[in-house]
C-alpha cells in the first residue's frame, strides 16, 4: 500500500484526503478526510482575479493540510486546481503560495480533465451494480462550473460548463454586495436561463440522453440529499450512495427558493459556506435532471477527490 495526499482546491471548498493506496487494485482506505469552505473563487466571475481574502483563507487551510499530511507520512502528494483558479488573471500568486507551502505545484486542471477525474472516483465502486446501468451521467456540480461526464468502464465523453453554484449566486443574486433574501423571482429566472444555455451547449459535446444512471456529485447534490432525507446531522455514510427521487428533489429545491438565509442556516444539516449559494446548487441539479429525463440521482461522496488518489495510486514510484 502507498499512502497518497489528494488535495482539491475548487471555487468554494478545499477538500484534502489521505489515504493507504493499492496500486494493483486502485482500493483505497481513507485515513484523513475533511474539508474548509474558503470561497477562493470571490468575485472572480466579476473582476477575473483572485481576491487578497480569499487567497488568504485559501493558505491558511493549506498550512493547515501540510501538517496533516507531515503527521500522516504520505509519500506523494498532488494538488488539483479546479474553475476559480482557471480563470483568474492573477493565478500565479495562488501558485506561488501553494508551493511555499505544501511544497507541490498545483496543476490547474482543464475543465475535461476534471472531469475526467470525478468520473474515476465516481464510478470506481459502481461497476458491476445491476441496479445501476450503464453509461453512466456523472454531473460534478462546483462553485465555478458544473462537469458532465458520461462513461462506461472509461469515458466517452466529458464537458465542462460555467453553472457553479457561486458563479450563479454572485451574477445574478448579489446585487451592490448584498445577497436577495429570499432569492428573487428575477434572480431565479436568470439563473435558469444560465443553466438552460449551459445545458445546450453540454449537449452538443456530452450525449447526456444516453445515460441510464445519472450519479450526482460535490456539495450542492451532498447538501440536497441530506435535506431531502431529512437528517438531524450530516452523515456521508448515509448520503453515500443515496437514491434521491426528482419528486424530492423538486420538493427541497423549492422550500429553498422561498426561504431566507436565517431559515437555510436552520437547517441541520446545513454546512455555514453553502447557505447563501444552495439556492443555486439546487437549480442546477433539478435542471440536470429535468433535462434528462432522471428519475433519481444516486449521489455519491466520492469525487474528484477518489480520483486524484486512484490515479496516484496507478504511477509508479519515483
């Protein structure tokens, strides 16, 4: 067993997992698994840089990880970037910070290798499920954009679009830096109409109709599903692997469009960093699967973040 670091800093969390790899087989046995809400991607969609704050909290979380990581023994380490750094002009302060700290340089990833990625650790496990058919429609749902990927064994074809769920919050629900309370009927109907696009332009690259278990990923899908099965706290061993009707789905998404910051922070299972962005989330999941035709979505804890440790765990030793 090799113990691998996987780090991936998206739009609006940093997510770090240790874990004891088997080459051979791709297992893994999770040793440290957690995850800070640190918004790298403030405003980025407005001023197409990454804000000083938001760099900060982004380092302070990764002072934080090195420690984990010293502490655990791992013997490789990668760190993924996702959309916010992708599309900020100032990227390499964020480069040059991570390195100074964690000693990797992190690899911006393109929007199809991410995808990519979220489909390995995805699926890994799903293989060989007859009550789960292939292909497959993973749909990675981020703060900056939204990954469609369909596959069987492999992919087929993967896409990334610009829906994220911060993305979605900040360009047409803040409005002279205050967030709608509750979400506005014009706000809404914007986001929709993004999403739409999006999914039009999804289309043309990614046969989404041809999926026949629609898998669904990241914090916005995590977040639904715990609502949708109404914990008292949240717990990824009931979440993971969930089958989540669209009727609840429908149901959640609409309480959230109606209620206001104070009411989503209430919830339980509520993480603080998703309250005033879920609304969004939520938009796009229901959307996916209206557009799909979906029946359910089977969510899934394991991500992009699974990934970059099985891949890890296929190089050979250096």
């Amino acid at each position: 067993m090799t113990r691998v670091a996987a780090i991936d800093c998206g739009t609006n969390s940093i997510r770090l997992l240790v874990a004891d790899a088997d080459p051979a087989t791709g297992e893994l046995v999770d040793i440290d698994r957690r995850m800070r809400i640190v918004r790298l991607g403030q405003d980025v969609d407005r001023t197409g840089r990454l804000a000083p704050e938001a760099l900060e909290r982004t380092f302070a979380a990764c002072r934080e990880y090195a420690q984990v990581i010293k502490a655990h023994g791992a013997e490789k380490v990668r760190f993924v970037a996702t959309s916010a750094s992708r599309d900020a002009e100032n990227r390499d302060d964020f480069v040059r910070g991570v390195l100074d700290i964690l000693g990797v340089e992190p690899e911006v990833v393109t929007g199809d290798q991410e995808a990519e990625l979220s489909f390995t650790g995805a699926t890994r496990e799903l293989t060989g499920r007859a009550d789960l058919p292939r292909p497959y429609l993973v749909v990675d749902i981020g703060g900056g954009s939204t990954e469609f990927v369909v596959g069987d064994d492999r992919v087929r074809a993967a896409h990334s679009v610009d829906i994220g769920c911060v993305r979605m919050t900040e360009r047409h629900l803040v409005h002279d830096g205050v967030t709608s309370d509750p979400p506005t009927l014009g706000g809404i109907t914007a986001i929709r109409a993004d999403i739409r696009a999006a999914l039009d332009r999804a289309e043309e690259r990614v046969p989404l109709g041809e999926a026949r278990t629609l898998v669904g990923l990241a914090g916005s899908v995590t977040t639904v599903a715990a609502v949708a099965l109404g914990l008292d706290t949240y717990d990824p061993s009931v979440i993971h692997h969930a089958r989540i009707s669209y009727e609840r789905v429908k149901e959640v998404t609409g309480m959230l469009l109606t209620s206001t910051h104070e009411e989503r922070a209430a919830i339980p299972v509520m993480h603080p960093g998703r309250v005033d962005v879920i609304v969004a989330g939520a938009l796009v999941l229901l959307a996916i699967m209206e557009r799909v035709g979906a029946a359910e979505v089977v969510v899934s804890e394991h991500d992009i973040l699974d990934g970059i440790a099985f891949k890890m765990a296929e190089q050979p030793r250096k």
